[in-house]
C-alpha cells in the first residue's frame, strides 16, 4: 500500500463514505503499514479497539485520521456519520441497561417485597445490588428454630428468630449468612455464634455474634494479629447500615 492510497481511504473516512464494518476490517488488514507510514503516535490514536464497537472504533478512527491528514496539510471534511451511529449505539444501550434494571427492581419486588416493613434500608438497597447470581431465600418456621436452639444449647435473641423467620440463607458479595450452618465457637475465651461469612477486612472473616451483649463483629482473621472487631450493635443494626453501606459501596 502505498501512501496516496492510505490518504485516499483516510479521505474516504473522514468524510463518513466507508461503513463502520468496511472500515474495521480495512485496518484490521493493513495495521502494519499504517503504522509505519503514521508512525506510533498516530496509529494509536486511530487504532481499532477490540472492546468497542465498529460504530466506536469508526468514529475513534475517523478522529484520529482526520488529525493526521491535517498533520500533512491535506483537506477534508469531516462527517458526523460515525458520532451520530455511536450516539445512537450509546442510547440504545442505555435504554436496554434501564429496562434491565426495572426488570431487576421488579423481581426483587415481586421476590422479597416481604422485606420491606422489617428491613426497608436493607430491601431498598437490594434493588440496586440484587443480581441473579445471588442467593436470598424465605425464612424457616418456628419448630426449626426450637430445633436449632435445642441442638445448640442456646436460646435466641429476638432479632436473630426475626432474621430467620425472615431470611433462611443470604448469599451476596462478600457475605453469607445460612441457618443450616449457625454454630457456636469459642473466640479469645469468649462464646459467639458464628452466622456465616462478611469479607469486610479480608476475605473469609467470620460475623460473629456475641451472646453476651448481642453486638455484632468481625473476626479479622488476616489482621496482624488475628482481631474481633465491633461492627454493630444488633443484628438488625447491622443488616440495616452496616450490609447496607457494604453493599453502596461495592456497588460504586
């Protein structure tokens, strides 16, 4: 290829007359040459980009060439073919991106709208963090809780039966709270039921809860020294600020 037939399609793009899809694959061809006659500065600038789209990569491309044909004092016009096409790519992709997430926020509705007077910050939340990979399912009947108690030689706290009655297993990101698995553990001398798993200083902590006082922790198992620490004052303190703020936060 020589250079009056680089100019020429670069001509050809600028001024919007090549198809985003002849125009990718054009380069795609000739990558090698245009680079050696643009040099690296240029060709990065024009370069396809294999997670754009060719509408994208058309105008990223159009761009470039255009600054490059100016660069050697040949004139073009410049159409707005490919930002129009990527504007319009762009805005479809939102409107599909909003009506998934109405969908979302109506099957979280019709899923866990149960959740809404007990734990409105928490349900609220899940509208926006609720994904199809995660694992919320309804709350156990009150003899499996006797059951459960019975086996631990324990008696619940009124917000963990409220929890439970509620929630039987919760699995999002990072954190797993799971009936069946309620256990008892001896920590630093100290009694917790240990109710699943919050990565929220390493990945694997325990969430410990304290019979004691009925606070929540973390057991930071991967701090300098192995460390309990306070996260909140109950169970329902926890699941209404502290998974809440968690979820905003991993969510941004």
């Amino acid at each position: 290829m020589m250079l009056q037939d680089l100019i020429e399609k670069f001509i050809s793009l600028t001024e919007g007359k090549l198809t985003p899809q002849e125009w990718v694959a054009w380069f795609t061809a000739h990558k090698g040459t245009i680079e050696k006659i643009c040099g690296r500065t240029a060709f990065l600038k024009i370069k396809n980009k294999e997670s754009f789209s060719e509408s994208r990569n058309a105008y990223i491309g159009q761009l470039g060439a255009f600054e490059w044909l100016n660069s050697m004092n040949v004139n073009t016009t410049l159409s707005d073919r490919y930002k129009k096409g990527w504007e319009k790519e762009f805005d479809d992709f939102c409107k599909v991106e909003k009506q998934k997430e109405k969908q979302l926020q109506e099957e979280v509705e019709n899923k866990f709208g149960y959740l809404k007077d007990r734990y409105p910050k928490f349900f609220r939340q899940l509208t926006y963090s609720y994904s199809i990979s995660d694992i919320i399912e309804a709350g156990v009947q009150q003899e499996f809780i006797l059951n459960k108690e019975k086996e631990l030689s324990i008696q619940l706290s009124e917000d963990l039966i409220t929890w439970y009655r509620n929630v039987s297993i919760l699995k999002l990101e990072g954190i797993e709270i799971d009936f069946q698995e309620l256990s008892t553990e001896t920590i630093q001398k100290k009694q917790y039921l240990v109710l699943g798993e919050f990565w929220l200083y390493g990945d694997g902590d325990q969430l410990l809860y304290s019979l004691e006082n009925q606070n929540i922790y973390s057991f930071a198992h991967e701090h300098s020294l192995p460390k309990i620490i306070k996260i909140a004052n109950s169970l329902s303190d926890f699941i209404e600020k502290k998974l809440v703020t968690y979820l905003k936060e991993y969510e941004s």
